[in-house]
C-alpha cells in the first residue's frame, strides 16, 4: 500500500512541476511535497494543512450554481490528491450535494477527469470510478458525456468510461432516450437541445454500447425526423454493407456507377466537385468495382472525364493483378506501355478499384509518374503523390506543427475529412474506411466555430489510429478502439500520412 502511494505521490510531485499548474498552488503545500523522502511523514504534513485548502466556499450559491462552459478548463489541482489526502475525498463526496443546478455537477466530473488525464496520465474510467466509490452516479457520467458532445467547449469524455456506467446503469440509460427525461436531468438549456441530445444518445446506445433491446427504435414516435433516425439506425445495424450501398448510391449520382436515370447537372461546377469527393472517397475505403460497371462508367462522359486523370488496378480476391490508365478515346494503356483493349485486362471474375502507390514497385511508379506528366495529368486528388511508407511511419514528426486556422479547415474540407464534434468547439480532424472500420484522427488544440476564420495559429497534437463497427464522431477516440498504425493496412495509412501532411502544409514546429 505504501509503495502505492509513494508512486502516486510521485505523479504528482512531477505534476505540480509543470509550469502552467504550478502557479495555481499553495507554496506551503509545494514545499511539503517537495522536501523529505518519508512517503508517510510527507503525507502526514499534507494532510494537516489540506482542510484549509478544502474549505467550501464562501457563498454557498457559487457551489451550487453551473460551473462555466466558456473559453478556460478547469485548475483544481486538488483533485490530483484524490488517492493521498482523506480530506478531498471527504471535500469531493460532500460537493455532490450541494448542487441545485445538475448541470455543475456534470461539469465538474469533465473538469475532474480532464486535470487528471492531462497531469496525471490517469484513464477517465480510473477516475471516473474514484467519484463512484464516495456517491457519484453512473446517470452523472451519461448527463456530462452528452454536454461534453454539444454545449460544454472544453472536455471530451471518454466512450469507453460512458460504455461503463451504461452497464452500472442500465435502467437510466434507457430512460434518457426520452426527450422528457433529458430535459430533466439536463437543466437550463432550449428544448432544441433534447432531440440533439437524443441522436446522439440513440446512435451512442445502439452502434457503440450495442445495446440489443430494439423497442425503442421500432416505437411509434411521433416526429418523422425521429422516425427517420430510428430507421437509420435499424439499417446500419441489420445490413453490414450499409456503408457501401450509401457509397455507391453517391457514386451513382456523380455518373460514377451506372444508372438507369441521367445525374443533374453533370456540367456544372459543383457536379465536378461532388465527383472528385465522391472518388477520393472511394479511394480511401478501397472500394472496387465490378467490372461491368466499370466499363459502362468509362462510357459515360462524365465519367471518362474524370476517370481518365487517374490510375486504376484490376483486382481478383483484393490483390492487385495488373494496373493500367485509361485513354480520352477509351481504350486502355496497360502497365507495359502498349494500347490494349479494356477486356484483356478485366474479367468478371475480378474487379476493378484506384491503384495506391503503396501496392506498385519503385520503378512502376517511377513510370506511370512519367507518363501521368507527360500526359499532363490533373487529378482530383493527389494519387500518385500519396507517401510510399513500407510500415515506416513517424507521425511524430506532425506533433507541435503550428499553422493558420483558415489553411487547416480549408485543407480538411479538399481531403474529405470528418470533424471531430458538433459542438462549439473542437479538437480533431478524422479520415475514416466506412468499408472495412479503419480511422485516422489528427488532434490539435482547438478551434471555435464562428462566421470567420482566419490567421489564428493551430498547434498539432498527436495522430491516433483506431478500429471501429460502426463510425461514430468523437473528439476522445475510445481507448477500446485505439491500434497501432501497423495493424492496420499499409495503404490506408499513408493516405492518411498524406492527409495529415496536407492540412498542416508546410508549418513550423512550435518554439
């Protein structure tokens, strides 16, 4: 037990050393901390002075009322002393009480496991479950998790710690699929705010937690945007190649897959620009053809337009077979260099999908580089610039780049990138295979959303890699989900390095 605490004691004497909390804490209480080697005789020091340092406040109102959701986190730098001092466990079990406003106490559980995630390393789950043992409830953690997702500008909530007290709390967490119910528990905010929290408390409850009593989602509800939600839900969960049917029916539209009816407008602007998201969208998911619809996409002119500017693979059981590009009159030039008709390089026993300079030797690339600037190439998306990686990746390198609010957004936007939360402000940009469940997320400290974007700086944070059954957006990726970069596929990874890449450009390292 001992040997706990003198570990603990050593977190946060490394803690109470960082710069940015070291101001917000008593001397007296650093000195102590910091002098002796006897974990019990410091901690018994401690002890003596830390009731003054948890004397409630003043008026009682200012502990009762919400906490702030404005532009600064949290300092309490007495929760890191949870562990070591009886007494701000005694401060943090009688706190629980005195709110009259529920909201302040689902803030502070955000504030309470965030100090201790960014000081201490410690899992929101590990914190979360401090808080339970003096009377905090599992309804609290579900309440912060869903301002955490739309008001609350601060803090991100893990998932996965939410996932657990689902399971403590099985009868709350059915009870707050009720608009009525949230507005309860969730005080002070417009009714709009119910069907928001709603949403995003269906799709947390079915698609993440998999929660399997579908009653909810088979009800007669009485709005049709609630119905159509329900539906969607129902379909992703009943149909695993959900994604794909929503994929191709977007390819469809762009004159991209066959159809029996003429796409709007293929000569506008905007039809040209949903193309090129919809196949660099189709490239990140490696998704394929057949080759039936391939040949009659290459016939339409739309889709020839666009599909000529790029390198296409015939596939048979998802490995590559040959590569070749396709011509303005339609034929076919094969990877020798020679003009062949496109049925010597397909059959209906394979497929066809965008070839990844991942899957092509040093001196194919060299060649179809050559040949795409001599042909003058302009693709819709960078293919064949896209990092050739091997399984060696550094994305440490990305860490600390600074560079301008308006070039991040706008980068993000051209590579198709999915922002991480709804809310106010958020801290992550997301590349995602809805096909096969690979995501990317680059985090970063944070933009506000506004009108106006403009020369603010953005510092990069980290890029994190995860798995998933079904997409969902958060800003803290469930650690349940997190994988090393080498888990998952080699092609998928560098495009996502490329994307990271884009969106910081050629910005500096933070000083």
């Amino acid at each position: 037990m001992m040997d706990e605490k003198k570990e603990q004691l050593e977190k946060v004497r490394r803690a109470f050393r960082d710069p940015y909390l070291r101001g917000w804490i008593p001397k007296y209480l650093l000195t102590i901390l910091e002098q002796g080697e006897d974990t019990e005789d410091i901690l018994s020091k401690m002890e003596q002075v830390m009731p003054k340092y948890c004397v409630p406040r003043k008026f009682e109102t200012e502990e009762q009322q919400s906490l702030d959701e404005g532009s600064e986190r949290q300092n309490d730098w007495r929760c890191l002393l949870f562990e070591l001092s009886p007494t701000v466990r005694t401060s943090w079990a009688e706190k629980y009480n005195r709110y009259i406003n529920p909201n302040g106490k689902y803030q502070t559980l955000l504030g309470f496991t965030d100090m201790r995630e960014r000081f201490l390393q410690a899992s929101h789950e590990s914190s979360i479950e401090l808080l339970y043992r003096i009377g905090w409830k599992p309804a609290d953690t579900m309440c912060a998790y869903l301002l955490s997702m739309t008001t609350n500008r601060m803090y991100s909530l893990s998932p996965d710690a939410v996932r657990e007290a689902v399971r403590l709390d099985g009868e709350t967490a059915v009870r707050l699929l009720d608009k009525k119910v949230l507005g309860e528990m969730i005080v002070h905010h417009h009714s709009s705010y119910q069907a928001w929290w709603q949403k995003i408390w269906m799709e947390f409850l079915y698609l993440f937690c998999e929660f399997d009593d579908p009653t909810f989602l088979h009800a007669e509800h009485k709005t049709k945007k609630l119905k159509q939600q329900c539906q969607v839900i129902c379909e992703r969960l009943a149909n695993p190649d959900y994604e794909q049917l929503e994929l191709e029916k977007e390819l469809r539209a762009c004159a991209l897959l066959p159809t029996q009816e003429e796409p709007d407008g293929v000569s506008d602007k905007k039809f040209i620009k949903r193309q090129k998201a919809a196949l660099l969208r189709a490239f990140v998911c490696s998704y394929l053809w057949q080759c039936s619809d391939w040949k009659k996409m290459k016939e339409h002119p739309a889709g020839r337009a666009m599909s000529r500017n790029l390198l296409w693979g015939y596939y048979r059981d998802g490995e590559l077979q040959t590569v070749f590009a396709l011509r303005e009159d339609g034929s076919v030039l094969d990877e020798k260099g020679e003009t062949v008709p496109p049925e010597s390089i397909s059959d209906e026993t394979g497929k066809i999908g965008l070839v990844h300079p991942e899957e092509l030797a040093e001196t194919e690339r060299s060649r179809w580089k050559k040949y795409a600037g001599k042909e003058k190439w302009k693709q819709p998306f960078p293919q064949l610039k896209m990092p050739v990686c091997q399984g060696q990746h550094d994305f440490s390198a990305l860490s600390g780049v600074q560079v301008t609010e308006l070039f991040l957004i706008t980068a993000a936007g051209k590579w198709g990138l999915y922002q991480g939360s709804d809310r106010n402000r958020y801290i992550s940009y997301h590349m995602a295979d809805l096909l096969h469940g690979y995501g990317a997320q680059m985090v970063f400290d944070g933009i506000w959303r506004g009108p106006e974007y403009g020369p603010e700086i953005i510092t990069a944070e980290r890029v994190v890699f995860y798995r998933f059954r079904h997409f969902l957006l958060w800003d803290h990726v469930p650690e349940s989900l997190v994988c090393a970069p080498e888990e998952l596929p080699a092609r998928f990874v560098s495009t996502a390095m490329a994307a990271f890449q884009g969106i910081i450009g050629k910005g500096k390292k933070k000083e």
